[in-house]
C-alpha cells in the first residue's frame, strides 16, 4: 500500500506509490525522504547554470546563439551546417 512521507526539507507530505517503493526495495535502496520537488530542485543545482552565448557559424559565419561558452580553438556550427556535417561523417570510428 502507499504511503505518505513527509520532506525532510519542506515538510511538504508526498506519496510514494507501491510500484516506486517495490522498485527501490529490488535494488536495496531506500525510500525517498524528500518531496518529489525537492529532489528536482537538488538535481538541478547540480547541473552547469544555463548560459547564452552569441558566437559565429564555423562554416558560413552566420551569428548563432549556443548554450556554452565558446573556448578557442572550439569549431561551432549552426543547425544546418551542423546536419551537413553530421550526414557526411561516420562519428563512431
């Protein structure tokens, strides 16, 4: 049966359903103790921050927009230039 839990870090009550729980009994993990939001947020801030950066097609120079900070030396293209590359190589050797 299901039961509800309380966050350790809110105390916002959540459900861990019978399937969530037989799935971590399986491995020999325990249950959650934080909310399901919790445990996105924590995630999250684990994760490089997001940041925009405008930087230039390798190939037609057109001005694209990336979501990393472009080191020299990097080669950067634009979506189509990008897909012309990607069909003309084989990436896996």
């Amino acid at each position: 049966m299901s039961q509800k839990m309380n966050c350790h870090r809110c105390s916002k009550q959540f459900l861990v359903i019978d399937q969530e729980e037989s799935f971590l009994g399986d491995r020999g993990w325990p249950l959650p103790t934080q909310c399901p939001d919790c445990r996105q947020a924590r995630r999250m801030a684990l994760r490089n921050p997001r940041k925009l950066c405008k930087t230039t097609c390798n190939s037609c120079q057109q001005e694209i927009i990336v979501t990393f900070e472009r080191k020299e030396g990097d080669t950067v293209y634009c979506k189509e230039h990008y897909l012309k590359w990607l069909d003309g190589s084989d990436h896996l050797l």
